[in-house]
C-alpha cells in the first residue's frame, strides 16, 4: 500500500497499477480531516458515503477545492477546542465552523465505527481535472464494491421510532429517484440507511423487500444470492428508467459498472453517450434483449376465428411516440426500457425445446448473437420473416386495426419481422419489426431498415397499434406462419439510431402534452419574423404582409391556420407568388386532470400556376405536404419547422437553369402571453443550386402532377 498525504496539492502520485480496479482513490482521514491518496484501495479497510447533492439554491455541496481551501486555512487549536466537543486532535479541521455539517457528519459515523477513511464523491474527486473526472467516473462502481460498508444519508427522511418500511418519508425518499444512486445500491455489500440526523435507520439486507419495491431491483440482487450477470440486460436498464440526472450525459455514465463497460466521458455529447454505452455493452454481452425496448404489441391466437389478434402496446401513447424514441435499433434512453423489465434472453434448454416444436429448416444453425457497426447501420444476423408471404395472416391483423382513418396510410406497414433469441415473461417470441425509411428522409441508394410500423400513419386511436416489436408465443408464431419451419438466419442492416426533424408522416407529426396544456388563448397574432424580412430581401425575395390568419377554437378543440405568399421583388406581383400555408391545431385527448392535449402541425407549398394548370412548384417527394412534429420549448413556447425543396424557376429564379432547385425553410414560433399565444412564421431560402440528376424526379421548370 502505497499512502500519501495530499492536502496541499490536487496532483495525485502516479500509480503503478493500469487497471480501474487499481486505480487510487483521495480519502479523507477521518480524524484529521486531510486527504490522503491510497494507491491500493483494495488493501485498506474504509467507509464509502451515498447521498443526493444539494442544488445551488439549497447551499450545494463542498468541493474539493472548498475542502482543501479550508485545511490551508484551518484555526488555531485554541480555537478548535473552544468550537468542538469532540475529542478531535488539535490540528483537525473537522471543527472549522465552515466545513459543511455533512462532511463532519459522515467522518464522525465512519471515526466511531473504526474506519480511518472515508469517500465522499462530492469533496474527493478534483473535478477540475477532466482525466481524474473520468478516471473516477469509470472506477467508481469498483470503488463502492471495495467499500467495507456504504452509508446511506437520507436527508429528507426525518427519525421515525416505527418500523423503516412503513416510513412514508422513507419511502418517497429522492435517493431512490437518483441516477447515480442506484450502482450505489447495488455494488457494496453492506449498505446501511441514516436519517437526517445520522441516526441508524435500516441496512440494504434488513429492508431487501421494501427496496425491491421501490426500485424495481430483484431482491435478490439486493441481498446478494444471485449475481448481477444473471440478470438481463434489459432488465438492468429497466432499473434506471424512472431515474434522474441533473446531466444528460450522466445517465450513460452512472451505468458503466453495472454492464462492465469502461468509456470516455465526454459531458457536451448529449444522448449520444448512452448510445455509446449501448454500442459497448454489445461488444461484451451476447444479449439481444438490448433491442427489445419502446412501444410492442402482443399477438395472440383466436381459436375461435382460427387467426391471430394483436393486442393493444400497454405503454401509455404519450411515452411511447416515434418522435422520442427514434426509428433505429439503439434506444435514447434508459426511459425507452420502462416497459422491457421482463424480457431476458433464451437459455439453450429453452431453444432446443423450441426446437422439438418447431420444425427446423434444412441444416438450421442457431445466429450468432455478434453485432458490427458499420457506416450502413448495424449489421446483425437474425431469423427473417417476409410478412406478406410468411406472415400474411399477421399483416391481415394490422390492416384491420389500421383500417377506417384517412390520417393513416396503411401502405406504410412494415415488411419484416426479425426474430430476436430473447423472450418475455410469458415465454413468448420477441419480434423486432422492420421496415424501408420513408423516402423522404434519405438520399442515399443503400439504406439500412428502421425499426418501425405505419411510419406514415398520423391517427391518434392507431397510436397504440404501431409497435416497433411484437411478442409472439410459439403456437402464435406457427399459426399465423404460411411455412411451419422456422425462419433461416439472415443477414441485415438497420439503423443505428434515427431522429429526423423534418418528415412527411409518422408518430413526430404530433405531440402529446402529458400535462395541462391551456390552449392558444382567446387573442392570437401572427406575424413575419422580422429577422427573415431582411434575408429575404437580399435573394430579391418578400413575404405578403400582413398575413392572413384565422383561428377558431371550441372547449376541445383550437386551430390557428396562416397564410404567407412568397415572391420575386419587384417582379412577379404577391398575387403570383408561392403560397405557403400552416395550420396548428390542438385537440383535447383526456380531460382528466391533468388534462392532455395532442398539438399537430401541417405545412403546404403551392403556386397559383400549378393548381391551374395541373404542375407543381416541389421538386422533392413532400407532395407539397409536410407534418413536423411539434415541440415544446418550455411550459410557454412551441416550435414547430419543416422544409421543401422546389423548382427555382418556379419561384422566380428566372436566370437558373431547369434542373436547379431551392431550399425553403419554414418555421412556427409561438410564446405564451397574458391574453394568448403570439406566433411568427419565419421563411428561409437558400441559393438555387444543381442537384445530382438521380436525386430529383424529372428535372424541369415545374413537372406534371402525377
């Protein structure tokens, strides 16, 4: 063991050890109240402190440059014996009348207990070093597994004589909220809870019951009778999907240990860095159940009608849109796995008694369970069924369910369904559906698949039956089946992960409130974004002013509709310019309370020409139509935005040639004011260019309808 006192420098000694188990922790004393580095954490005993950090408004929480200022600072031991009843040594600083009460707090729990040191993530980390952040960030699971015990401080639970189980305050505590609380909960061995004021409340063991209840963690996990490998992968994200982090980013990093995984911090990249850990639990796990997230359906068999039935997705429709989950085969975050705690992967009994009722086909090989990510998406090998020749009593089940709107286009349905080697609580199959991008989000030749259904569906009551898996028993399977074999391994490509902004159909085209939501107001205005005003000029363009508006409303129902007409200055008249068109509506989903509100938003381009002479001004495949979906800002702002490529010409771009086109931009900005909402339209273009000839259709001034 290699020990160092560290009290006026935050540069650790190097360590001789590479590996994170290795790697050296800052502890305080717990009776001098100095940081000392430990090279060897392993071969010192010590005590570890869990506890949720207090915001800035509350006071926050010492640093490490705090603690440390104050041991350069510390009193005259005069003065320390005069302030401390404690029988501390004279040169400790654990009695500075400045030293957060919690530092103290847990150094004397830790001091009376024989621990000569302790951990405190808020004070032992220097986190103006990003290498030691991330350094620490990656070894801190091991660290709290090393502890030889871990003390829970509970500050919003005050001392209750009764049983801790019935503790409400217990119960509701925010320390089982936390992100990074839960590997805190699960990596050391002995956990014991405090009230507030440091009182013994409970141990992990003794309350292993209650936890699991609270948490979702199996008990036993808690008490330690089964490993932590033994539990799906799924299902550990599962355990964080009701957590907060106060970082975006955190909520990748505080699960690291729990899957093993070592990566870069890198706070700034966003969602990004769970889909990082996704990508490196992957490489290390041979678990398919990492895909078996988001919104499914559930297929059944109708003995009586002789074909299959799908039952209803149970996640609530306002968790479980598109628009926040993506159309590709990584989820966004740990929220995605609310609802995927029961899926674990097949064991190899399970399959080879799947294989006594199914026939295997040819010489059928199981998939190998490897994943590689490639620029064309991830490429995994997975049993492939073709829906309309393999599964057509299937399709024929969705097309009911999807039948009798014109919101939705039921050509949009998916075409494939890939069988993962995972199953659910009920023993069932877990199909991954798999369909096209819609065209209009892509203009490569060689696109992977997305993990989606009816991706141009816009009814509301189909919500629920657009599932991006289905969970199919093996009888279910075998007769909704032309074929009683099962499916050859195949080789495919889907997306690693996709959220477009700007689309012509599917779930993003709207956006449910899971909140009140007070409507547009009684006074609505509209006007042109005076920035845009000036940029159009420059290109020769204006936008009609003042805008046509209309708004109508109802106790279930508000729709604002604007109208803007774009054209060439001075030539060309407003009269025969582009016409752009919006429309927002709201409409009154649940009245309860808190009342749900679904907000959708339609964007049109047209030209006076073209309506009467049968041609049109887009040159992409919008058909002049898009539905973006719409954002909420804050509780008082919406935003909502789309773009259309057109024929320059068209538009007034006399001086181009045939094939060039232009980009226009069209965005919706609506604040909250007293009296109701102010909205202005924003219109952006972009010089005319020449695109390559095989991403247009017919290249021309304006081409006919079709």
């Amino acid at each position: 063991m290699r020990l160092d006192r560290c009290s006026g420098s935050s540069i650790p000694p190097k360590s001789t050890h590479s590996s994170l188990s290795d790697s050296s922790m800052r502890f305080l004393n717990t009776s001098t109240g100095e940081f000392v580095w430990i090279s060897d954490p392993s071969s010192v005993r010590y005590a570890i402190l869990s506890h949720t950090w207090r915001t800035d408004l509350e006071g926050g929480e010492q640093s490490f440059e705090d603690v440390q200022a104050l041991q350069a600072d510390k009193p005259s031991p005069t003065l320390l014996r005069r302030l401390s009843n404690t029988p501390i040594e004279s040169h400790s600083i654990l009695a500075h009348p400045a030293l957060s009460e919690k530092i103290k707090g847990i150094c004397k729990i830790a001091r009376l207990a024989g621990y000569k040191f302790v951990w405190i993530d808020s004070c032992c980390i220097n986190k103006s070093s990003s290498a030691e952040l991330s350094e620490a960030i990656n070894s801190m699971y091991e660290w709290y597994k090393l502890a030889d015990v871990c003390y829970v401080y509970l500050a919003d639970v005050s001392d209750d004589p009764g049983p801790a189980y019935q503790n409400p305050q217990f119960r509701n505590t925010k320390w089982c909220k936390r992100g990074w609380t839960l590997q805190e909960l699960i990596a050391p061995k002995r956990v014991v809870f405090l009230f507030r004021t440091w009182a013994f409340l409970g141990t992990k063991m003794g309350l292993a019951l209650t936890l699991e209840v609270l948490t979702g963690i199996d008990y036993a996990i808690l008490t330690g009778t089964a490993p932590l490998e033994s539990v799906s992968v799924a299902r550990r994200l599962s355990w964080a999907a009701k957590r907060e982090t106060t970082r975006i980013e955190d909520e990748a990093y505080c699960l690291m240990g729990l899957f093993g995984v070592h990566m870069a911090t890198i706070y700034g990249e966003g969602r990004n860095a769970f889909l990082r850990l996704q990508e490196e639990i992957i490489k290390i796990i041979p678990d398919q159940s990492i895909f078996a997230w988001g919104r499914t359906c559930t297929v059944v068999y109708d003995e009586f009608r002789e074909e299959p039935r799908i039952l209803p997705s149970a996640v609530p429709a306002q968790q479980s849109e598109i628009s926040r989950h993506g159309w590709g085969l990584l989820a966004r975050s740990p929220q995605d796995f609310e609802h995927a705690g029961d899926i674990t992967p097949f064991r190899h009994d399970d399959l080879e008694s799947l294989m006594g009722v199914m026939r295997m086909e040819g010489n059928f090989r199981l998939p190998s369970l490897h994943s590689l990510f490639t620029p064309q998406g991830v490429r995994l090998r997975v049993p492939l069924l073709d829906v309309s020749t393999e599964l057509p009593h299937l399709s024929s089940a969705f097309a009911q369910r999807h039948a009798g709107s014109n919101f939705c286009n039921p050509g949009s349905a998916f075409h494939s369904l890939a069988l993962l080697l995972c199953q659910d609580g009920q023993g069932a199959f877990i199909g991954l559906i798999l369909s096209d991008p819609p065209q209009n989000i892509s203009v490569y030749a060689q696109e992977p698949l997305i993990v989606a259904s009816h991706t141009e569906c816009h009814a509301l009551e189909h919500i629920p039956f657009r599932p991006r898996t289905l969970r199919l028993r093996v009888l279910t399977l075998m007769s909704a089946m032309a074929r009683r074999w099962f499916p050859q391994p195949r080789e495919v490509y889907i997306r690693r992960h996709h959220i477009h902004v700007f689309r012509s159909g599917g779930d993003p085209s709207s956006t449910i409130w899971p909140y009140s939501h007070p409507g547009f107001g009684s006074a609505v205005s509209f006007s042109i974004a005076p920035e845009c005003v000036q940029e159009l000029r420059i290109l020769g363009f204006a936008a009609s002013s003042p805008l046509e508006y209309s708004y109508a409303s109802d106790a279930n129902f508000q729709d604002v509709a604007v109208k803007a007409i774009l054209s060439r200055v001075p030539a060309g008249g407003g009269s025969q310019g582009v016409v752009v068109r919006v429309s927002l509506t709201n409409s009154l989903v649940n009245s309860v309370n808190p009342s749900q509100w679904i907000s959708t938003a339609e964007f049109t381009v047209e030209h006076p020409v073209g309506v009467r002479t049968g041609v049109t001004v887009w040159a992409d495949k919008s058909g002049g139509r898009r539905t973006p979906r719409v954002q909420r800002l804050s509780s008082d702002a919406l935003l909502t935005e789309t773009e259309f490529t057109l024929h320059a010409r068209a538009i007034g771009w006399e001086d181009t040639g045939p094939g060039y086109t232009t980009i226009l931009r069209v965005a919706v900005r609506g604040t909250s004011q007293p009296t109701g909402y102010d909205f202005s339209l924003a219109l952006e273009l972009s010089q005319p260019h020449n695109p390559q000839p095989e991403r247009l259709s017919t290249p021309g001034t304006l081409r006919p309808l079709r």
